[in-house]
C-alpha cells in the first residue's frame, strides 16, 4: 500500500516504472474523475498535490510557479516525472520533473489547454492539446513541441496520444 502525507485523506497512482517508483497525487479535500479525461481537480473544487512514492514512501513534488493544484502522470526510468499543474487562472499546463525541479511545458501557438499522459524513457511526453476546434496530439521533444497530423476531418477533431516510446511511436486514439 502505498502512504499517503499528512493533511491529505486520499491519494492516486496512475504510473510506476521499472524501479519500482510510482507517480500519482495526493488529495486533502475535493474529488477527481481519475477515471475521467482529466485526474485534476479544478482550483476551489479541492486541494490536490503531485506525488512520487518510493519504496512506498510519498515525497510531494515542487510545485511549478503559479501552480495550485497538481498531479505526476508517468514516470521514466531515470527519475524523470511528467504532469500536469492548474495556475492561478484555472488553466491547465505540462510540466516535467528533473531531479525534482518543475519546467513548464511549452503551449503550442493556438492551443489554449493541455492533457499530458506519458513519457519516454529518452524524456519525450505525450498528450494533448485543445484549441477552438477540438485536441490534437501532442508530443514534446527537448528541441521543442509537435502537433501530430489529425486522423480524421471535420467540424470538431480529437486525437489523444495516451503512450511514447524510446523511439518516439505514439499510440493513441481519434
């Protein structure tokens, strides 16, 4: 079983990786629809904080600058922890943990909200991002974000990357 922090009467995990440390949140107040498409409580609805557990043990993460509430989505091998964060305007951002420290993922030119859901064992994360039109599939490489190819045309389009591997195949859904 996994140990939740004091002051927080629930917590989540939704991603483990081959050393046996898993990633998730913990939450003092509120609900998430963990089975929905976004384990993020909204700001006033509760107070949720990103998580990593190793050896069963919760260690919160640094909160990114402006963040209120927070959740670690995957987890590569080496440590590396990807998620997702609300800021102060309610808006949802990427974000990646390196040796604890929180950077903000990039939003693409014309996408106002992102989902993250997966990361690479070489630091690739998988989501997506939404605009006007719908979502699009969106990856994040160290030299910057791509927007995948939609699948399919029409009035409203949604492509969701829910995998990456080490050599950038994206698995998702339209």
């Amino acid at each position: 079983q996994l140990a939740s922090i004091s002051g927080f009467n629930a917590a989540g995990a939704f991603d483990v990786n081959n050393n046996g440390i898993a990633v998730g949140y913990v939450l003092s107040n509120g609900r998430t629809n963990a089975d929905g498409s976004l384990p993020l409580v909204g700001n006033g609805a509760g107070s949720q904080r990103a998580v990593i557990w190793t050896d069963g043990v919760a260690t919160q993460l640094a909160s990114p600058a402006g963040a209120v509430n927070s959740v670690a989505y995957a987890i590569a091998d080496d440590g590396t922890v990807t998620g997702m964060y609300r800021s102060t305007n309610n808006q949802v951002h990427g974000v990646v943990w390196k040796n604890g420290v929180p950077t903000t993922l990039a939003l693409p030119s014309g996408q106002s909200r992102v989902f993250i859901r997966a990361i690479s064992e070489v630091g690739w994360v998988a989501g997506q991002t939404g605009g006007a039109l719908g979502g699009t599939a969106t990856v994040w490489t160290p030299s910057g974000v791509l927007l995948l190819p939609h699948l399919l045309t029409g009035f409203e389009v949604l492509d969701y990357s829910r995998g990456i591997n080490s050599d950038g195949t994206v698995v998702g859904f339209s």
